[in-house]
C-alpha cells in the first residue's frame, strides 16, 4: 500500500534509533490510524503531533484524522468519539480533498 501511495508512516527518531510512530492509510483528506507504538516514553505522542502539523494545509479545516478510537493516551491529544452516522455524514468533504503535499512529495 505505501508503495501504491496508500499507506504513510510518522516515525520519530532519538540518536539514529526508531522509538516511536505511527502509520494509517490516506485517502484524500482522510487519514486514518491504523497503529502507533512506542519504545521510549511519548515517541508515539510526539509522531501523532507531527502528523497533525502534516495534514495543516489550506485543506485542514476539512481534513478528518481518524484514529479509530478514543483512549485515555489519545484523549490528552484532543481525541474524541463522534457517533458512527455522525463520522459518515462527515467522510464526504475529505474523501473528495487532495492528499496533503507531504503524502504526494518524497521529501526526505
């Protein structure tokens, strides 16, 4: 899927060692978590923010970041639930934006 354009990773780094990230599938505007994990304290919260400063574009206010549910770790972040006829009502203005300019671009 990463090959295909589908699938992104947000990695975060400490002294040349992966301790963290996270990786979804974005369709458009929507990105949708599919896994985060940690090896050092937060390396997954830190990922999360960076993903959220990837997806700021002209576009941000219409974007949808799903991370599939809310957990005491998410809700520190600002993560909510939002009911399932709500989340649908609201997948039709992303699906229909471009892909942010970090998931088009290979910058290193």
């Amino acid at each position: 899927l990463h090959q295909l354009g589908w699938a992104h990773s947000v990695e975060t780094w400490r002294d040349g060692e992966l301790v963290g990230g996270l990786y979804g599938v974005a369709i458009g505007g929507l990105f949708a978590g599919e896994s985060m994990f940690a090896r050092a304290t937060d390396a997954s919260k830190v990922a999360l923010v960076h993903l959220v400063d990837l997806l700021r574009d002209e576009h941000a206010a219409q974007r949808l970041l799903d991370t599939q549910w809310q957990t005491p770790h998410l809700a520190t972040l600002g993560v909510v639930e939002v009911p399932r006829a709500e989340y649908l009502a609201r997948l039709e203005v992303p699906l229909a934006l471009p892909l942010p300019t970090a998931f088009t671009t290979t910058a290193g």
